[in-house]
C-alpha cells in the first residue's frame, strides 16, 4: 500500500481541477469528485497505517526521491516521499479529518452559488496539505508551506464580497508570510552552511558539526518562526481567530484540526535540530500562547472565536510540549485535539446552521433540539477539558508531566509547568461555559430557539464519529511506543559545552518510553550549565537513566493528579456560575470592568500592530511616495528644465552672437544647443547629429 | 533540404532578425483603409516568427557553454565591424521571451488601438527587428545600432498611441536611455580603441574582447559607463522614475513590451558586457551594486502601496521585481545567476500579464483607478480567476514561476552576502501586502459602483492571449528544469571565466589592497 503513497495528495490536485474547470456542469456540482478523492486517501492512509501498525517498529522508514531541479550536477534539489510513523499518523488523522469535513460540507455549502468552488478548494487544501505531511525535505515542506497558506487565504475569503472576510484573508496571508520569512531565512541559514535540504541529509550534516552553536539556534528558530505563523502563536496568532470569518467547516478543517497543526508538525519533523537554546524559545512562546489566548476565549461571545481561541491555546500546549522535550506528548496533543477539535468546530457549525447566529448569548437550551449535535459536542468538550477516560486527558496529561519533569530538572523553568497547569483550569472552564450558554439554561432568543432543528444525517455523522474518536483508548498504548523522540543531532561535545543536552537525553530515548499512556516518559533538554563534556561510562550511565525514569515516573504522575484538579476546579466553577448562577458573571466582569474590557478587546494585540507595524509601515510608504514624487522625480525634472534653460540661451547666444563665419562649427553648436528644446516638438531627426558626434569621438579617440 | 528552408535553416538567427522587418515593409504595402487586415498580418508575422525560434530552443546543445547558431559575416571590415551573431544559455531565453510575447501582445492590440493601425503596426514589428537584435549581437557595433533601433519605435509607441502626458513621458524614457546610451557609446570606443592597443587589431567583436585583459583602472570608468546605461534601462533605483510615467502613459501593448522584454535589455546588457569585459571593477563595485538592489526591492515594494493607479503600481513593482534579478546577477555564483535569467523571464511573463490585466478592464471602464472598483470578482469570474492567478505568480507563491526565480536568486544571495540577503527577502513579505491589498480592492467586496455592475467577462480573443501565460506561470513553477537545463553550461563557464580573468587581473596587485588605492592610488 505504501507504494501508492503518492497517489493521497494527488487525487485531491486532480480533483482540483477538475471541479475549477468543470465542476459546475458535473451532476451534484462535482461534490462527489472531492469526496471520491479525499475518500480514497484516506483508504491508502488507513492501509499505509495497517502496514506501519504491523511492522510496529519505532524507527520504520520509507522513502522514495527523484530530482526535480538540477543545475548541472552542481546543485541539485530532490523531491521525495518520507513516510514513518509520524508521517502514517498524520496521514491518517489529515485524511480523516479532511474527508469528514468534505461529508459535512455537502450539508452545510448546500445551494451556496459558490459550492463546487468551495469543493475545488477544500481539494487544493487537501493536496497542499498531505504533500506537507509526504515532504521529505526542507525545501519541499516549505513549498506545500506556503501552498497551504494559500488555500487557506481562499477559504477564508470564501464570501470575499463581505468585507470582513476580505479583510481576514489578506490578513492571514500576510501574517504567515511575516512567519515564513523566518522560515526562509533560516532554511537559507540551514543551506548555506550544510549544503543540503533533506531532513536526514542535514541532520547528518549538523552532526559532522558544519554548523553548531548560535547558528544552529539561530537557523532553528528561524524554521520555528514559520510554525508560529502557521500554528497562530504569539506574536502572530492575530490572524486565526478573523479567520472564522471563512465557512465553518472550513475552520474546523484548516483553522483546528491540520493546517494550524502544521508548524507543530514541522517542529516534530525537525526535531533534531533544535538547540537547547531554541527550545527554550520555542517552549516560552508555547507558554505565552496558551495563556494568552485561554484568557481571551474567557470573555468571548462569539462560539466560533471561543473555538478559535482555544485552539491557538491548545496548538500553544503543543508547542511548549515539544519545547520542554515532550516530543510524543506533543505531536499526541497534535492528535487528539485534530479529532475532538473537529467535532466542537463542526458540532458549532451544526448550531450556527440552525439558529443562524454565532453569538452564544442569543441561544440557551438548545439541548432539546438537537440532542445528537449537543452530546457530541459535550464528548468533544470532556477531551479538550482533559477529563479521564477522553483523549485530550492523555495527551494534555503528557505535556504537562513533560513540563513538570523539565521543572523539576531546570527548577528556573517551573513556571512553564505551572502557567501550563493553571490555564487547563482556564480551559475547563471556557469550554464549560461555552457548553453550558449553547445547550442549557433557558433560550435567550425565542425566535431563533423556535426554528432551530437537528441537522440532517450527512452533518452529524461525522459529528458522532469524530466524538467517537475523542476518548482515549484509541491512542493510549501504540501512540508512545512508535512515535518515539529521535536523537538529537547536535554533537555530543558541542552540544555540552554550550551547556546542553546530555550524552545520555541526545543518544538514547529514554527507557521509559515504551510504557504507554501517561507513563510516556521523555528524557527532556536540560539547560544545566555544567554537564561532563563527555559521556559517562556505562555503568554510570545506566544508573543515570533509571534515575532519569524514576524522575519522569515522579513527575507524570504529579502532573496527572495535579491536572485532574485543576481541571475539576474549572469545570465545578463553570457550572457554579452558568449553571446554578450562584455567582453572577456580569457582576465579575464590572467588578474588574479595567480587566474584563482588556479580555473583550484581545489584549489589543490589533490595535498595537495598527498602531506600530501597519501604521509604520503605511507611513513609511507614505513618506517614500511623496520622496519618489518629489524628489528624485522633482530632480529628474530640474535636471530636464535647466537643460531646456541652457538650451535656449545658447540658442539666443547663438543667434545673436555667433556669426556666419563660423558656420561649420555652428551648424554642430545648434544642433546640440536646440537638442533638448526641439524634442518637445517630437522631432528625431537631431537623432543624426549625435551618431555623428560619435564618428568625431572615434576620430578625436584616434588622433590622441 | 533545398531551397528556401535549407537558406532559412542555415540562418536562422538572421531569419529572425529579418522577419519582422520584411514583415513591416509589407504593411506598407497594405491599404490603410482596412485596418483589420492590417492586424491580422502583423499577428501572423509575429507568429511565425515564434514559430521560428522554437527551433533554436530545438536545435540548442545545453551541454556547451558557448555561442550556437553562429553567423559571421564581415561588414565593414576597415573598421572591424561585422554581422556577428549567435545565442547562448543566457540569450536563449530572453530571445523566446521576446518572440513569444510579441504575438500576445499583438493580439491585445485588436480592439484597444484603433488610431492609425499601420504605423503602429510597423513600429511594433521594427521594435521586434531591435528586440531580437539585441539578444542575438555579438559584435558590439552592431549590439549598439540595435539598442539604439529599440528607443525609436518605443519612443513613438508612447508619444503618439499614449494617454494624456504621453509627450512628457516619451521624451522622459528617450532622454533617459539615450543619456545612457550616449556613455555606453563612449565605452564602447574607448573599449575599441583600447583593443586595438593591445593587440594591433581593430575590431568590435565582443568574444574577442572577452579575452582582453583591460587594466584594473580602466575597467572601474569603463564598467561605470555601461552601468550606468543599464541601470537607467533595468531601472535601478535611483534612475527608475521614468518607467512609472512611461508605463502609465504608453498603450497597453507598449506596456506589456516594456516590462516583459525592454528592461530585460538592461539586465541583459550587465551579463553579456558589464560583467564579463570588466570582472574585477564588477565583482569590486558588487556590494554598491547589491545595494541599490536591495534598496530598490524595498522602496520599489513600499512606493507601490501608495499608488492609486493599478498601472502606476504594477510599474513600481517592477522596480522591486528587478531588483531581485539584478541581485541574483550579482551573487556571482551559479545559483544567482540562473536565478537572475529565469526571473527576467518569469518578470516578463507575470508582468506582461499584469498589464494585460489592467488592459482588458481599461478597455471596459477606460479607468485605472482602483478606487473605481471593487466586487469585480462576482462579475467577471473568468478575469478574476485569470487576475488572481497572476498575482499570486507575481507574490511569488510556490507552483507558479516566480517563486523559483526569487528563491534561487535568495539562495545564491546568501552565499554572497547575508544581510543584505534578510533585507530582500522582506520585500517577499511587502510583495504580498501591496499586491493582495490592490486584488482586494479590486475584486473583493460588494459592487459599489453601478458602471462595474455588468462589465462583459473575458472574451475568446482574451482568453486565447492569457491561456499560454498562465501555462507557462505554471510550467516553470513546477518543471523549472526545462528552462535551467539549457543555462547550465554557460552560466557555469561565465562565473569560472569571471573569476578566471578576475585572478589573473589581480596576480601582481599587492593582497589586501583598498578599492581606494586600487582605482584612485589613494592611500599609495
């Protein structure tokens, strides 16, 4: 099955073009050419699946390349299919999610003008997307990189004539483009020192030590800055929440469950190259992101934006996950979020599709009309609130034992774990809230409770399977034992001596790791200052990792009942508040209004980059149009106008003064002398005088 | 083969040159009276004449890093000229470019000029005499006269069929470039005379001149002159502000023409003169070359947000645009250079696009201002799909042309030189807001103006000029190898040359000397 690898992203491009160029005219406007695509991608995935599940072997490979860009053997750019375990998750959970929102949206685009359009994109997606998830090289990811970032910028213009999806597209596009120049840049770092572009190729290039130290931290947080556009992290995770502006199920494909993945993808792929420094970068803008938008979807009405932010949350667990050395826990979170993020997402668009409004204080009690989308919704909502027994439990509880464990090593770094712990509350809480205001309590708005209804069947079974998809056993178990941290390839000795990882953590994965559940231990990066330059001897060195193991034991276990708490917590105080109104949410919000109105206005992250890049920026231009206008042009044209001046006072010059007996010399003298002048007559024939000027300079040349 | 295609196929080149200049004389034969027919033999003209290159793209080995197709034929051989002409990896291209676009952009013309066809149809086909000329010189007496061919037609093109401040405009692009011109006249002969000199020979052949080893000093004023001729014509910034009033005021096709093949002249001229006759003052004068650059491709990219006049910012954009080839050219390495040809290509392709964009709704609305628009995408689907395509192709986005071009010039940027390397790469990011701001303003949005409310879509005639650009756009995006392969053996050879001729130059220079005392014995 593997061999037909290629085949996932291609059918979506066929399928591509065939609805852009046909697709109006096909029976069902084309939606089925998608579907049918999509469908049998996800059948190869599930098989290419099957066949890793069964090899079931942490360091299974499979790659194919060809050339695709030769300079003449000197510089050669090959393209090629990189498939092991990551890859064959991604597969699958991309395809899953792609194919059910395909499902859905023939529901929910039905009698839109625009449908077999919206199915021609939704395939280009899906092409970009899985070539993303096939690359098996720097250059390549960044190519599908950028593709991606275009279907995305369709989607959310979907309805360009609303101005604020225009808006938002153009806003998307250009955010990630600000990521992606990081990206570039440190892949151009990455080329240059290295001299190659494919994951393995520079990994073994960056163990031979061509490019180490600040270079290296460099490179990788450039390549890192490209998964915070993408990924919506601080400081560029303004585009994500106006990207809602797109069709919902849109959102929940691109905007939840994979293209938003993708930088966490991207730094599971290049895993190896981060330097301690790097992560530590990576792991604080995971933090930053994750409390911040958790804050923010505290006070937001809008269901989708509520999603929208805990999205950019949950993608900054990922982040610090992976960041803190969770590497398994991360790209599980990855996982887990895909399915239950989808369902909450398209759970959303099935109540937007009956009540038409996204506002959550115009609904109320919508439990007893449409009770299958309510309780998938409240499955989904159990995973991401991180209870037992759901998927986002497993994956949540991972991150922060990674977190706790990195803690207990770098204790400096505790906050990581801490801000990590406390915002899971956030999150419980958000989330309940939300489910509480949409399906409980009594309808706020009678008119819109009155038309609402339950969605037809091609809306909520992929709503019940994605629910279905939210509890934990499907992933507990197999996920950490096959996708296991790869060594890093920073040298040994450079590594320690700008007090790095340890031989130990950079060598081996720890032995933990093949536990499963939340007994998935992860050897994090350690930012000791003062580690042997060498490594240790065996016997040393077997007692250090089991000493490594009963840390990570400790730690997780730590984290799982500290979790498990805190997330009680949110969710009791959710239902204190919205359920049994004990407390009244609108005397809190004008109790602290100062706060309450800095959550409502997004921190101002808008306003502060209107006020400083864009306002800058446009300035800028500004200043640089009238420059252009006004003086380099204005010189251009004072230049032009003295020539005209001279021109005429040589003429009057040479009318007055100069005399017939100097013809000759005259006939030469006017003829340069009126050159500019006459030219306002658009007269050429002075043309001649100069080529024979230039007989004279050969001449005069030839003389001297 | 006998006869008339055996003559043909034996002088090709010189059939290509020829062509459009028997093609002209025809028209004059034509009756005024009916313009139609006026068009449709120009079109077949320009047709055929592509039809004609194609065989040289056939018939040339990429494997040899020389002139093909050569012709040599004395001329006037008291002084050394001669008809000397060929094509290589790097002329190859721009030479298809050119024979291309032309019947594209004659195709433009039907229904958007209807004041005196037949003069405006010569004066398109004896542009193309000079256009092809200049890509196919080897001797640079007669690269010289086919420069000089180009500003003429041009010059008429804008200052007869163009808009309201067409006079201003026209004498400003003709004073520009013949300023420039002028300097590289003087090169020239000096370069002659120097030759001349040296081995006792008079003569204008420039492979000759290749081999000359021209004192360190004297390549510093004579690489000044011929920079300055060509970067007023690329433009480089600071010498660009002719080109936004010329590409406002000419005629659509005058645009498309300028941007896809004029300003390629320019950069053209630095690869097969600049550089090679004078590698130490070049590789030397780099960092101030790279520059003004980089400067050009921000300030290109900044001047364009402001611009209320599709046109007037599509011509800025080509200030940015430019700026990226000018410098892949001067990485000096394999990749920037490639990278450099394959963006004048990709430039000419997207942009000539682009102004046949704004030409088909000028001709709708008779307006530029983008203010005037919005919503157009509801209405003219078919534009909006071709219009996007476009953009994104000029964005640089990967799958289409120009991301291939703009990457390999970055790669080979870097090794050159970092910093400068991050400060254009920017210019990607700035690329993207003005380009998308003006396609949202344009297409997205209600219709707010009732006269965009019914436009007619794309017609068959449009679409039949748009098609093979976006094919290309995509060709090269996705398969760039068609067009690289044949560059790589002269590309190659022209940077060891460089560096070559650049050592052997420097041999008895003292190490570590300044530019200074290099060309100005400061500081001896």
């Amino acid at each position: 099955m593997i061999r037909y690898a290629h085949f996932i992203p291609l059918l979506p491009l066929a399928a591509y073009f065939i609805n852009i160029a046909v697709g109006r005219r096909l029976p069902r406007k084309g939606d089925w050419v998608s579907l049918g695509a999509i469908g049998i991608g996800l059948a190869i995935s599930i098989g290419i699946f099957h066949e890793v599940f069964q090899a079931y072997d942490p360091n299974f490979k499979y790659h194919v390349v060809f050339p695709w860009l030769d300079l003449g053997g000197r510089f050669v750019l090959k393209a090629g299919i990189l498939i092991d375990n990551v890859t064959a998750v991604m597969l699958v959970v991309v395809c899953t999610v792609s194919f059910l929102v395909h499902l859905f949206s023939v529901g929910y685009m039905h009698g839109d003008p625009r449908y077999s359009r919206f199915f021609a994109y939704l395939s280009i997606f899906s092409f970009s997307m899985l070539g993303l998830v096939l690359s098996d090289s720097f250059f390549f990811i960044y190519i599908f990189w950028e593709l991606v970032g275009l279907s995305s910028y369709l989607l959310i213009g979907f309805w360009f004539e609303k101005k604020s999806a225009a808006d938002a597209c153009k806003k998307a596009f250009v955010v990630n483009r600000v990521g992606d120049f990081g990206f570039l840049l440190g892949f151009l770092l990455l080329f240059a020192t290295t001299g190659v572009v494919g994951y393995d190729e520079v990994f073994q290039a960056i163990r031979e030590g061509k490019i180490e130290g600040t270079l290296l931290t460099l490179a990788g947080i450039g390549i890192f800055c490209g998964a915070i556009g993408k990924s919506a992290q601080f400081p560029l995770h303004v585009w994500l929440p106006d990207a809602m502006e797109g069709p919902t199920p849109v959102s929940a494909l691109i905007h939840a469950a994979t293209m938003v993945a993708a930088g966490v993808y991207l730094v599971g792929r290049v895993y190896p190259i981060f330097t301690p420094d790097a992560f530590l970068v990576i792991a604080y803008i995971g933090l930053i992101t994750l409390f911040i938008s958790a804050t923010i979807a505290l006070a937001a009405t809008d269901i989708k934006k509520v999603l929208a932010y805990s999205t950019c949350s949950q993608l900054g667990y990922m982040i610090m996950g992976l960041g803190v050395g969770g590497y398994t826990a991360g790209l599980a979170h990855l996982t887990t979020h895909a399915a239950f993020k989808a369902c909450l997402f398209l759970g959303s668009g099935s109540v937007i599709h009956a009540v038409h409004t996204q506002e959550i204080t115009e609904m109320g009690g919508l439990w007893k009309k449409m009770k299958i989308t309510a309780v998938t919704f409240i499955v989904a909502t159990l995973a991401i609130a991180g209870v037992p027994g759901f998927s986002g439990f497993y994956s949540k509880d991972m991150i922060l034992g990674a977190a706790l464990e990195f803690g207990m090593r770098n204790p400096q770094h505790i906050l990581l774990f801490a801000g990590a712990l406390f915002t899971a509350g956030l999150t419980a809480f958000y989330m309940f809230r939300l489910v509480i205001l949409t399906f409980f309590g009594k309808p706020r708005d009678h008119h819109k409770y009155d038309h609402a209804h339950e969605s037809p069947a091609n809306m909520w079974v992929p709503l019940v399977i994605l629910a279905g998809l939210s509890f934990s056993f499907w992933y507990s178990g197999w996920f950490g034992t096959l996708v296991q941290k790869p060594a890093s390839a920073i040298p040994v000795v450079s590594a320690a001596a700008h007090g790095g990882v340890p031989a130990a953590a950079a060598a081996h994965p720890a032995p933990g790791a093949t536990h499963g559940a939340a007994g998935v231990h992860e050897s994090a990066p350690q930012a000791k200052p003062h580690e042997p330059a060498s490594a240790p001897p065996a016997g040393e060195h077997g007692a250090e990792a089991s000493h490594d193991a009963h840390l990570a034991h400790t730690a997780h276990r730590y984290a799982m009942f500290s979790s498990v708490g805190v997330g009680t917590l949110g969710i009791a105080l959710a239902f204190v508040v919205y359920w049994f109104g004990w407390i009244d949410p609108e005397k809190v919000a004008s109790s602290c209004r100062p706060v309450h109105t800095f959550l409502r206005n997004k921190w101002y992250f808008d306003e502060l980059y209107e006020a400083t890049v864009i306002g800058g920026t446009k300035a800028l231009s500004r200043a640089m149009g009238w420059f252009d206008n006004n003086v380099v042009d204005g010189l251009v044209n004072l230049v032009a106008q003295i020539g005209v001046w001279v021109s005429w006072l040589i003429g009057k010059f040479d009318n007055y003064v100069v005399d017939g007996a100097v013809n000759g010399v005259a006939d030469v003298t006017i003829g340069s002398g009126s050159f500019f002048r006459r030219f306002q007559t658009g007269k050429l024939y002075h043309y001649v005088y100069v080529l024979a000027g230039g007989v004279i300079i050969i001449y005069l040349v030839k003389v001297f | 083969m006998t006869g008339i295609p055996a003559i043909i196929g034996s002088n090709l080149l010189t059939a290509l040159i020829f062509l459009p200049l028997a093609g002209a004389l025809l028209l004059i034969f034509l009756p005024k009276e009916n313009p139609r027919l006026v068009k449709n033999v120009t079109f077949l003209v320009t047709l055929v004449e592509f039809l004609l290159s194609l065989p040289v793209v056939f018939g040339f080995d990429g494997s040899v890093a020389g002139m093909q197709f050569v012709e040599k034929i004395p001329w006037l051989p008291a002084y050394g000229i001669s008809y000397h002409i060929g094509v290589d990896g790097i002329s190859l291209w721009l030479l298809i470019l050119t024979t291309f676009m032309m019947p594209i952009t004659i195709l433009s013309t039907y229904a958007a000029v209807e004041k005196n066809v037949k003069e405006f149809m010569i004066f398109m086909l004896l542009l193309e005499v000079g256009m092809v000329g200049v890509f196919l010189a080897i001797d640079l007496f007669l690269f010289y006269i086919f420069w000089e061919l180009v500003l003429i037609p041009m010059y008429f093109l804008i200052g007869v069929w163009g808009g309201e401040r067409r006079i201003y405009a026209a004498i400003k692009f003709f004073l520009y470039t013949f300023a420039g011109s002028v300097l590289m006249l003087v090169a020239i002969l000096a370069l002659y005379f120097y030759q001349h000199r040296a081995t006792g020979v008079y003569s204008f052949d420039l492979l000759a001149m290749y081999d000359l080893n021209i004192p360190v000093k004297m390549q510093f004023w004579m690489f000044g002159a011929f920079f300055l001729a060509f970067a007023f014509k690329v433009p480089m910034f600071p010498f660009h502000t002719w080109l936004p009033d010329a590409h406002v005021e000419a005629p659509t096709s005058g645009s498309v023409i300028l941007a896809a093949v004029l300003l390629k002249m320019g950069t053209y001229g630095f690869l097969r003169f600049a550089m090679p006759l004078f590698p130490v003052a070049a590789v030397d004068l780099t960092p101030a070359v790279a520059t003004l650059a980089v400067i050009g491709i921000i300030y290109g990219a900044l001047v364009s947000m402001v611009q209320k006049d599709i046109k007037k910012l599509v011509a800025y954009s080509s200030v940015s645009h430019l700026g990226f080839v000018m410098l892949g050219l001067f990485a000096m390495n394999t990749q920037g250079i490639e990278g450099g040809i394959l963006q004048m290509v990709n430039h000419g392709i997207s942009t000539g696009a682009l102004f046949l964009i704004v030409g088909i709704i000028y001709e709708r609305r008779h307006t530029r201002l983008i203010e005037e628009f919005g919503g157009l995408s509801k209405v003219v689907p078919l534009f909006a799909v071709c219009f996007m395509i476009v953009t994104l192709s000029s964005i640089g986005l990967p799958g289409m042309n120009g991301f291939v071009g703009e990457f390999l010039i970055l790669l080979g940027s870097f090794k050159a030189s970092r910093v400068l390397t991050v400060f254009a790469a920017s210019g990607v990011i700035l690329a993207a807001v003005y380009m998308l701001w003006m396609f949202q303003r344009v297409m997205f949005g209600k219709v707010t103006n009732e006269k965009n409310r019914h436009l007619p879509d794309m017609n068959a005639r449009e679409l039949a000029y748009m098609l093979p650009l976006l094919v290309l756009i995509f060709w090269i995006g996705v398969y760039p190898q068609t067009f690289l392969r044949k560059m790589d053996a002269t590309v190659s050879a022209f940077v060891t040359r460089i560096e070559a001729k650049r050592q052997l130059a420097l041999a008895d220079k003292p190490a570590g000397e300044t530019l200074l005392a290099r060309y100005f014995d400061v500081g001896k």
